[in-house]
C-alpha cells in the first residue's frame, strides 16, 4: 500500500473529509487530494502533522502499517 492509500484509509476511518483536512494542515484541499492520489508527496512536515492528526506515528504512515 502506497502513503495516498494509507492516508485515504486513516482518513476515512477517523470519518474526516479531504477539506477538514486541508483545514486541520493549513494547505489547499487540492493540494492535500494529490497527496491521497499520490499525485504529490507530502513532505516530512506535512506527512508527521498528517500522522498527528490520524493518530498513527510518522513510521506507520510511511511503511503502510
């Protein structure tokens, strides 16, 4: 599973939508779908604040856990 996926999973799961998100990550809901869609990697701050909000470590985002 790629980092989109695994973002789009947590996501989901924590019932929170792309735009509440981008809020929470202070970003452009464009930019933060890309990240889902694996158009774009988020870079180490945004992916350790995405893990932060998802509730997972930094390491369980990366590797897919």
């Amino acid at each position: 599973m790629n980092i989109g996926n695994k973002i789009k999973e947590l996501r989901v799961a924590k019932g929170l939508t792309q735009e509440e998100m981008a809020e929470k990550l202070d970003i452009a809901q464009a930019t933060y779908c890309q990240y889902e869609t694996n158009a774009k990697s988020p870079n180490v701050y945004i992916a350790s604040e995405i893990a932060k909000i998802l509730g997972v470590s930094l390491d369980q985002l990366m590797k897919g856990v």
